[in-house]
C-alpha cells in the first residue's frame, strides 16, 4: 500500500512539475494552467492519504467510495468542458466582430484609393 501511495503521490507532484513547466514555456495560459495544478494537487493528496475519500465517501453516503471519485471526475470535467465552450464561444465572437471591422476598414480605404484616383485623373486633364 505504501508504494500505491507514493507512486501516486509521485505523478501528482509530477503533474504539477508540468503544468508549471507549460506555463513558463507559455505552452499552457496561465488560467488553465492553475486549474490543472489544482487537479495535480488533488491527485498528490488523494495518493498520500488514499484514506481520505473512503472518509468522504462515507460522510456523503456513498457505500463503494471509488464511485464517489468517478462522480467527482466527471463532474470536474464537465466544469472544465463547459468553461472550454464558453472561451471557445466568447473567441469565435470577437473574431467575427474583428473581420467585420477589418471588412470596413478595407472598404474605406479602397473608397479613399478610388477618390485618390479621381482627383489625380482630373487633375492631369487640366
């Protein structure tokens, strides 16, 4: 049982180690990056003290604790989804706003180019 818990406990501290890595290297956004060092916690203290969600298990009612685990996960990820959609949506919207201005600006500088070439043209006839 010991070397269960200090291998879990191991790829929990590893996990931080990097995450922290990622968001240094900037591979990871820093907001992101601090949910999955707080999974990483969760799992480092879930492996050293295993004992802890058979505790919380039983305080919530759960009689097979690792339900309780697969539940949370779940739950977790579902979060995690639904927060991943919300910046995916929120992204999409301001890159559609950023085209529409882009299409504008385009538009108004090829109305300037065209009254350029309006009065050039005049210009040279007299």
């Amino acid at each position: 049982m010991a070397s269960l818990q200090a291998t879990t406990g191991l790829m929990g501290i590893g996990l931080a180690v990097l995450i922290l890595y990622l968001i240094r290297r900037d591979h990871l956004y820093l907001m992101h990056g601090l949910f999955w060092v707080l999974v990483a916690a969760a799992v480092a203290l879930l492996g050293a003290w295993p004992g802890l969600i058979d505790r919380l298990a039983a305080l919530v009612g759960f009689a097979y604790p690792p339900s309780l685990l697969l539940l949370l996960a779940c739950i977790v990820l579902l979060i995690k989804a639904l927060y991943a959609d919300m910046v995916n949506t929120r992204i999409e919207r301001d890159v559609r706003r950023l085209n529409q201005r882009l299409a504008l600006l385009e538009a108004d500088v090829e109305s300037v180019r065209h009254a350029a070439a309006e009065s050039s043209t005049s210009s040279q006839a007299l």
